[in-house]
C-alpha cells in the first residue's frame, strides 16, 4: 500500500540555520503530496503542497518540490527561526482522497 | 471564517463506557474525515464521508468505532465499550478540495 517515510527526529537547528527535512513516498500513480505542521499545543495547519510532478509548493519561506524521479517532496528553508519550532508531517493523499502521513519530524530551533 | 470546531476538547473516561466525539466542518465544505494521532501508532485515517455517498470506513479498527454525518454537515464518531488503548487525539478535517483543514483535536483518555 501507499506510504510515506520520513526523517527522524528531532533535529535541532540554531536560528537562522538552513532546514531540510527529507521525505519519500511509496504509491500507484502520482499522488498530490502536503507538509503538514503541528505547533506546540496546537493542531495540524496545512503549510504547502503539490498537486503534480515538478510542482513546487511554497509558504512562510518554506518549499519542496514533487519529484518523482526520487519519489521525494523535502521541505526546506533558508533561514530558520524560534518560531518554527514545531513537529512536521508528510502526507500524500490517495487514490481514495484519505492522507496518509509520515510518523512526523520534530524541529527545535535554538536562538 | 470559521474553521473546523471539535468538542468536547478533552474527554476522561473509564473503561467500558461509550463516549461520542463531535466536529463541526467548514461550511460548504463537502467532504469530511476523522483521523487518529496517537504515540504508538501516528496520525491514522480512520472514516471519511462525501457527499451522500456511502462514507468509507476502511480505517475503523474494530466494530465498537462508528460516525455518522447528519445533514452533509455535522458529524459524531462514536466509540462503544472503551478500552485503553483507544486513548488517542482524534482529529477532524473536511475539505472542499484537495486541502484537508484540521480541527484541533479531542483528546480522549481512557482510565
């Protein structure tokens, strides 16, 4: 079945560091592809995403782009802040339009 | 506007009773789902409904879970005879389109 992988966490950045978090998927077909982040407290708020290969998705200086040649849609951002600090979540959705999510990636930022 | 509302916000209860979770969608928004997060297992699908079609319920991990939407709107999941292992955050989204928007979650603890 489709699934979704991502890099473990936490990882722990100093403020203004460069992010990437890695994420691959497994699935028929080409799914569209979301980062999803959770913030401490609070719940899932939609940050980017991508309905087609090569697309890129972008919000709050954050990226990734579909590639499907990697089966890849990494997030990243050029300068990371304190407020960043939260727990990321791959997902793609399938066929059936239901999301299937990675088990999730807690970033610390450290001023 | 408005966002997804979820209620209660939290809910303690002790093993064996039936508790009902409820969720408000986005209006007009046509399709709704309920998800899982919990420590051992993730963010898992659980239900999704469209429309007045008939919902897909491949997610429900036993036959003490059952939702209902009433209306195209309004929707209750119900857990029958808890058990502890049913402690989790049980998430609500609906969506227009592509896009999923979370409510922030019931938090059900089972004692």
């Amino acid at each position: 079945g489709d699934s979704v992988t991502q890099m473990e966490g936490p990882v722990t950045l100093s403020e203004e560091a460069f992010l990437t978090i890695n994420c691959t998927y497994t699935a028929t077909g080409y799914p569209s592809l979301f980062w999803y982040v959770q913030y401490p407290g609070e719940g899932l708020q939609l940050l980017l995403k991508a309905t087609k290969a090569d697309d890129k998705g972008s919000n709050k200086g954050f990226e990734a782009t579909y590639r499907k040649e990697t089966t890849s849609f990494h997030l990243e951002k050029g300068s990371v802040q304190v407020s960043d600090s939260a727990v990321y979540f791959c997902a793609l959705m399938d066929s059936s339009y239901k999301l299937i999510f990675g088990s999730g990636t807690r970033l610390l930022v450290r001023p | 506007g408005a966002g997804v509302s979820q209620s209660p916000s939290n809910k303690v209860t002790e093993k064996g009773k039936d508790v009902e979770l409820r969720c408000d969608p986005i209006s007009g928004h046509t399709a709704l789902y309920w998800y899982r997060q919990s420590l051992g297992q993730g963010l898992e699908f659980l239900i999704y409904f469209q429309g007045n079609s008939a919902p897909d319920k491949s997610g429900l991990p036993s036959d003490r879970f059952s939702a209902e939407r009433t209306g195209g709107s309004v929707s209750t999941l119900t857990i029958q005879r808890t058990q502890q292992e049913d402690s989790a955050v049980y998430l609500c989204a609906s969506s227009y389109a592509y896009e999923q928007y979370f409510g922030p979650g019931t938090r059900l603890t089972v004692t």
